[in-house]
C-alpha cells in the first residue's frame, strides 16, 4: 500500500496554478480506494490551513503556486473591492478600482500584496481569475448610432465597458438596466463583448433594486423542479407525521414573537413557574424533521447557506411550504420542534438543562411591540390577548431582566445601535427612512435565544459531536490601536491592554461611559468596527462580544444552514445514534469546508442586504436635492466627511472638494480635517447642517454640502479632561433578526 503523501507532493501535482479533485490527485498518485477517504480529510486539513484552497466542483488549488493571496473578490458600489481569503486568520486584502483586471465581484482571485501600511493594512493587485463566480454582469444600456449598444457596469472601476452588436440587444433601449452574458473579456485593443440576456427596468422603477441584485449577487428565487417535487410531496398535517419518541408540550402557553412583517416562524417560547424555580423552555422550528440530509433540499439549501432579506422582499434558504407553513410555528396548529428547557434559580442563574423533541400548539402570533407595550404599560396595553398568555409574558420578562444582569456581570459588550428602517408604499417606492431602535421586546427574546444556543453548544462540545461553531475572536491589535486614537478624539481614554490581550468588559465599559451624551451612537459604532467578524468555525473558539466560552447558532433553522447542522447533530445525541468511527470522521472532514462555505455566504447575504438598503436611501435623497437636515460627523478621512443625517435615517459624505476654497490637512491621529487657512476642524462626533448636493442613483451614493460654510468647532483643549471609560447599565445586543 502506497503512503499517503505530504503537502510538498500535492502542491508538486497542482504546480503552474492547477487546479484538480480529490479524485484525480489519488488517481495521479495511484492510491487504493480505502486510503482515498483519508486523502479528502487531509486536502481539507491543508485547506483550513490556508496551504490550499477549494473551488467550486471540489477542485483544488495550491496558494503557493497562485498568489499571495488566494480568495473571494467582493467589489462594492464604488469601485474598490476586498479579497477574502479562506484562512480566517488572514486579513483581507483591499483591492483598489484600478488592480482588480477584468474580475468580477464573487470570483476567486489571486492576488499580489503590493503595500503594506504602518497599522498592518495590506493593499494589492489581482493577478489572475482562477475561477469566474459569474460571466455575467449588470449595467446600464447606450445605444450607439449604429445600433449596437455599450453597457456600462454599475460597479465602478472595471475600466471597461461591454459592447453589445445591434442583433444581441434584446431589444433594451438606452436608459434600461440590463444583464449582460460577457462573451469575450476585454484584451489590448479589443472591448469587451456580450449580449443582453434579460431586461430589468429603468434605474427609478419601484423595486428595479432588488432584481438588480439578486443578479449580482447570483441569488435565485426560484428553486429547482426537484425541490418542488420533495416539498410538494411532503404530508401537511399532523396525522402524517410520525410523533415517536416526541414529548408533548401542546398543553404549554407557548407563543412566537417576531417583527410585524415575519412570515417564518422559527421560535416559540413558555416560561413557567415552579416552586422556587422559573422554567424557560425554548421551542424551535424542526426543519430536519422535514428535510433530510442529502435530499435535493438539503443540498439546495447548503448552497444557498442563508435567507437574504430586502425591503420588502426576502430571498428564502428552504421554499415557502416549509419556510412559511409546514415549519413555521403558526399559532393554533400543532408543530414539530426540537427545543431546551432552562431552569433558573431566583438570581437568573442557569441550573439544569434538558433537551426534547416535541410537538407543540402556539397560543398567539405577538410582535415585538405589542410585547414592549405589555412590559411598558401593562396588562391594560393588549386588552384583546388572553390573561394566562399576558401572565406568562410577564413571567418571560422578569425573568429575561435577570439574565440581562446576570449577562452584564460576565462583561458582555451590548450595543444598542439603531439600524435604518425603510418605510415603503404599496408600490414598492421609499416614503421614509426611520431609525429602527430597540425595545424590552428584543431584549427578553434575544436573552431567550442567547440562552438556548450557549446550552447546546455545550452540550455537543461535551459529546465530542462535529458541528460548526459560532466564533467571534478578540479584536485585532491594529483596530484596537485605531480605536484609541479615534476615542482619543472624543475625549475617552482607552488602553489597548497588554499585546491587545482586552477583556470585553472593557470595551463596554468605554460604551457605558457615553451613555446619555450625544456622541454615544459614534462611541458604539466605533467599537463595533474595532471588533471580529463573527465566522463559524469546526472549533469552539469562543464568542467574545457575548463573553461566553460556548457559543453556536441552533435557534434559526428555517432562514441558516448551519443551525440545521446543529439540529442534526442533536438528534443524534439525543437518539444515541453517532454513527460509526468512518461516518463521525467524514462528518469531521466536512465541517472545515462548511464552516468557510457558510461563512462566505453570510458575508455575501449581509453585502446584499447592505446594498439594497443603500440604494434605496439614495433613491429617497434623489428627491431632496437641494433640502437641508442636521447630521453628525461619524467619519473623518481624507478624501472627505461621512455624516449620518437624525431624520431621516440616513448617511452620506461631504467630499472634501465641498468643504470649502482652502486645503484640507488629514489629521490621522486624531481623525479629523483642518483647513490650513482658517483653522476650521471636522471631527469625530461634530454636529453639522448639510444639504443634500448631489445623489447617484446607479452607485447608491449620497453627497452633501455644508449648509453655511463657517468655522466648525474646534476640538476640546489637549489638556482638557478626559471622561475615563465607566461601568454602567447595560444593554441587550442585537435583536433576534441580526447575525451576531
């Protein structure tokens, strides 16, 4: 029997950017087929490595032969782009409009590090595609007057525009937005060709944004006949479902609390008394009950990875019969759930814990205003809900009040960050954009949700069982150091800590020091951006804005492929049934893989959503040029001033061209502007007058102006005192609808 080779061999095979399967490297290498398992687990070992890296089709590549840095391209609206390597460990790359060649957004790229600044950010070049995520493209049409079209891309900085002959329009007229199927990519004296493959409207048409999008982003609404098939064959109530094994809770005054617009409910909650204890028992969703690993489902969902959600239109992971019907815990129909009970002394500390699979009958659909009215003006708030579900709501409150502190003792760092809200008409078109806040609602739900996932994620750690973990590591020593300059700006004294070795407690402890002030939106969005991204990961890391050494997601099955993961590693479990050695270690090979899919696809849904949003606050302002609103400074760099307007809801940048006749001085230290001439500062925190001077549409951009170009306040005195970070109340985290 041949021996299993090392990376040196592999990466000899993939030489001069090959790309091959694991398949084909054990031909080549002429392995025995109970040695070619142990190769995929090893090629994924050297993938979580960062020593290789997988594309689409299962093909690998060796990084050494293609790029410094070998990754995902994300291009955003103006121009610019990141490649994100696999590696978590490795910083993503910025990627200026001018170095990216001819790569579209979502291909894997590989990329040269050209500059490396002081802080440790790192900028370079595309050097090649390896794989193109999309041939197509969307842009806007100009007919020519010969009759054949060029397409100009929305994102800006391709440096090329798509020349489409007269017989390949599709009949467009100049002015639509378009997709274009790229033929043939620019080459030195030759454009771009391509045709029009579908029309999608005028840039101000109600809605045109979502369509545009969901092209961009290779989103598809519609799932596959043999989806609809298995969905469709599936039994719609309770007499065709098999009840085994499953405790009964419909006798449980459990009720679902959700915003007002949700359509899938994936939890349900009942809190109890007994004796000295208070119950919490947390219902879930059971989506595996319904979708069985490997089924044509299963693998449309693992492909989609996630729900994306738009103003007013989501792009769902599972179809509609299970994400809005046979999964979701609509009230008054009996459902399937897996779910844990809590039990909490007196103090809101954890003291047992149990796990089920049950069937249960939820009481009342509740939003999470009519909750905060309950929590805010009592019983007499919600004169038409039943009294035993107002009284175990007043029971779930008290309760989530004691786990909140119990949360703030540990140090959790809680942000209570609003997030723009967009108000649409029944067309589609924006009428308002407000500031989404939170409410005891979202406070008690996402302690309940918190709660249940820490439990079981140590639960499966303790049976040793391969799930994905959620993991949020400590913030970088470089985003520490910006953030004490930036704080520093402020006034607040902030230490990175020894090496960056921070605890969280003491970044909520600089948050709890501006509350009550006007800066304190800007202090908590400047420690929001100093932290990790949160990432799934086969090893549990532990979660560090939450504080918990134990952390994974297990409470959102309908809309996130990795909760279903965890569904199914429960079930296990609890069943007693793990499988054998060879299927555990194939579980265990996978989950590297998954853990950078998911991730991806996370990060893809979240740029999308963040897209839409921008586009549609652009499609608002465009009718507001000219008008003036008060906003405040939330960044300072030196191309200009980012401002967030206080109503409506909306961020913008003065370009310093606007600032005025005089030369701007980029303060980095203190992150602000100085005119050279005056002495007039723009600074972090700094209240201003804009109007509204010029929008762009296509690239979702908002440009203001200074209302009245005077003199800015100056910034407090170098010797004046400086607030010190402070412990104070805290505040819940995200709601539940947020990845966290």
């Amino acid at each position: 029997m041949l021996r299993l080779p090392g990376i040196e061999k592999i990466e000899s095979l993939l030489a001069d950017g090959e790309m091959l399967t694991a398949r084909e490297l054990a031909d080549r290498l002429g392995l025995a087929p109970e040695q070619r398992p142990l190769l995929r687990r090893r090629l994924q070992k050297w993938v979580a490595e960062g020593s290789l890296v997988m594309a689409r089709g299962r093909r690998f590549g060796a990084v050494r032969d293609l790029g410094q840095v070998v990754g995902r391209l994300t291009r955003l609206p103006a121009g610019y782009g990141f490649v994100a390597p696999d590696d978590p460990q490795k910083k993503d790359l910025f990627i200026p409009a001018h170095a990216q060649a001819d790569a579209l957004h979502g291909d894997l790229v590989a990329a040269q590090i050209v500059e490396i600044q002081p802080d440790g950010r790192q900028a370079g070049r595309i050097l090649r595609v390896v794989e193109r995520h999309s041939r197509s493209l969307v842009g806007l049409l100009q007919r020519t007057y010969s009759g054949a079209a060029l397409v100009d891309p929305l994102d800006s900085g391709f440096g090329f525009e798509v020349l489409i002959p007269a017989q390949k329009t599709a009949g467009a007229q100049s002015g639509e937005l378009v997709r274009v199927e790229i033929q043939r990519f620019a080459e030195p004296g030759q454009p771009a060709t391509g045709a029009v493959v579908e029309r999608l409207g005028r840039p101000d048409d109600p809605g045109v944004e979502v369509e545009v999008l969901i092209r961009k982003y290779g989103l598809d609404p519609a799932f596959p006949s043999e989806v609809m098939a298995e969905v469709g064959a599936l039994p719609g109530g309770i007499e065709g479902w098999s009840l085994e094994g499953r405790t009964d809770f419909r006798d449980k005054i459990a009720v679902t609390v959700d915003g007002a617009s949700a359509k899938d409910f994936d939890d349900a909650i009942c809190v109890e008394r007994r004796g000295e204890s208070t119950w919490l028992h947390v219902f879930i969703a059971d989506v595996d009950a319904f979708v069985p690993e490997g089924s044509a489902t299963d693998v449309e969902a693992l492909r989609r990875g996630t729900s994306v959600y738009f103003p007013g239109r989501a792009v769902p992971m599972l179809p509609e019969r299970l994400s809005c019907e046979l999964c979701s815990l609509r009230p008054g129909v009996p459902r399937l759930t897996q779910g844990v009970s809590l039990e909490y002394d007196g103090e809101g500390h954890r003291v047992a814990t149990r796990f089920h699979q049950g069937v249960i009958e939820s009481r009342a659909r509740l939003t999470y205003e009519q909750v905060a009215a309950l929590a805010q003006g009592g019983r007499e708030a919600l004169p038409g809900v039943d009294q035993d579900v107002l009284a175990m709501l007043e029971r779930a409150l008290a309760l989530a009040g004691k786990m909140e502190r119990a949360r703030a003792r540990r140090g959790a760092v809680d942000f209570d960050l609003p997030e723009p809200e967009i108000l649409m008409d029944l067309e589609g078109a924006t009428v308002g954009i407000e500031a989404r806040g939170r409410n005891p609602a979202h406070r008690m739900i996402e302690e309940f949700m918190i709660a249940a996932n820490e439990a079981v994620a140590e639960h499966l750690l303790e049976k040793r069982e391969a799930v994905l973990y959620r993991v949020h590591e400590k913030p970088p020593l470089d985003r520490l150091q910006r953030l004490a300059e930036a704080l520093d700006g402020l006034g607040y004294s902030f230490s990175c800590g020894r090496k960056g070795q921070i605890e969280p407690a003491r970044l909520q402890q600089v948050v709890a020091a501006s509350e009550g002030r006007p800066e304190h939106p800007l202090v908590q969005r400047l420690v929001l951006r100093a932290m990790a991204l949160a990432r799934y990961d086969p090893a549990c890391l532990g979660h560090f804005g939450l504080a918990l050494e134990r952390y994974l997601h297990f409470t959102s099955p309908i809309r996130r492929y990795p909760d279903l993961l965890v569904h199914r590693a429960l079930r296990r479990v609890l069943g007693g049934r793990p499988g054998s050695g060879g299927q555990r270690a194939e579980r265990e090979a996978r989950m590297p893989e998954l853990a950078v899919e998911c991730s991806r696809l996370e990060r893809e849904a979240e740029a999308a959503e963040r897209e839409a949003i921008a586009w549609k606050m652009a499609a608002f302002m465009a009718d507001r040029l000219g008008e003036e609103f008060d906003g405040t400074v939330v960044e300072v760099a030196p191309h200009g001033v980012h401002v967030l307007l206080g109503e409506p809801y909306v961020e913008g940048m003065i370009p310093i061209a606007r600032l005025g006749q005089e030369y701007f001085r980029y303060d980095a230290a203190r992150r602000r502007l100085v005119g050279q001439d005056s002495g007039t500062v723009y600074r972090l925190g700094q209240p201003i007058r804009v109007r509204v001077d010029r929008v762009d549409l296509l690239r979702h951009l908002v440009d203001f102006a200074p209302a009245r170009l005077e003199a800015a306040p100056r910034p407090p005195r170098a010797g004046s005192r400086k607030r010190p970070g402070r412990g104070g109340r805290r505040r819940s985290p995200r709601p539940k609808g947020r990845r966290r």
